[in-house]
C-alpha cells in the first residue's frame, strides 16, 4: 500500500512538473502582431520589450503572469495597466482585442536578398 503511495506521488510530481514547464513556456509570444482595425505593428521581444511600425526604441514593456499580461511604460514599472490575456490559434486576445501574429517582415527580405 506504501508503494502504491510513493508510485502515485512520483506520478503526481511528473505530471505537475510537466504541466509548469508548459504553462511557462506557453507564456513566449515573441513575434510581430497586427490588431484588426489598426494600421499598426506590434513587435513583442523575449525580454519583456514592444517595439511599435518596426522602430528600433521601445518605451513599452509587458509581462504575463497566468491569464493577465502587464504593461508600462518606461522601465520604472509605473502606470502598470492590466489585461486579461488568452493565448488564441492566431496570436493571443490583450483585453477584447485580438493580436493576430504575422510573418517576420525581415526574415522575408534576408530571404529575398539571399535569392
């Protein structure tokens, strides 16, 4: 019965370590994102940076924590505004609005350049 336990317990903590290493690696949206209605490109960087129409400064940053994403402006952490965040099949919902991912517009011009 002991063994059964221990078994059991040794399941349990696979499975739950598998399920956080999921959940933190789901938390990656790195990539170009356009909203429907707005003439705009999103970059979202690994480090936590928004890049804004392919600009190399970025004065925005964001954070995910769960089911919300963070964002502020400046490295201060100030003025922090909370979403309610849901990864989709095309990108990821900020809020009601749906960022939808697109193609690395600089990957393609390597590729064209290489061609």
């Amino acid at each position: 019965m002991v063994n059964k336990f221990k078994t059991l317990g040794k399941v349990f903590i696979t499975v739950f370590m598998a399920v956080t290493l999921f959940s933190c690696a789901s938390d990656n949206i790195a990539g170009y994102y356009t909203v429907e209605k707005i003439n705009n490109v999103y970059y979202f960087s690994e480090d936590g940076r928004i890049f804004e129409n392919y600009s190399d400064e970025s004065t925005s940053f964001y954070e995910i924590e769960g089911n919300k994403i963070k964002l502020y402006n400046g490295e201060s952490e100030e003025g922090i505004m909370e979403f309610p965040f849901k990864k989709t099949k095309k990108g990821f919902l900020m809020g009601k609005l749906e960022y939808v991912r697109i193609s690395d517009p600089f990957e393609s011009e390597e590729q064209n350049e290489k061609s």
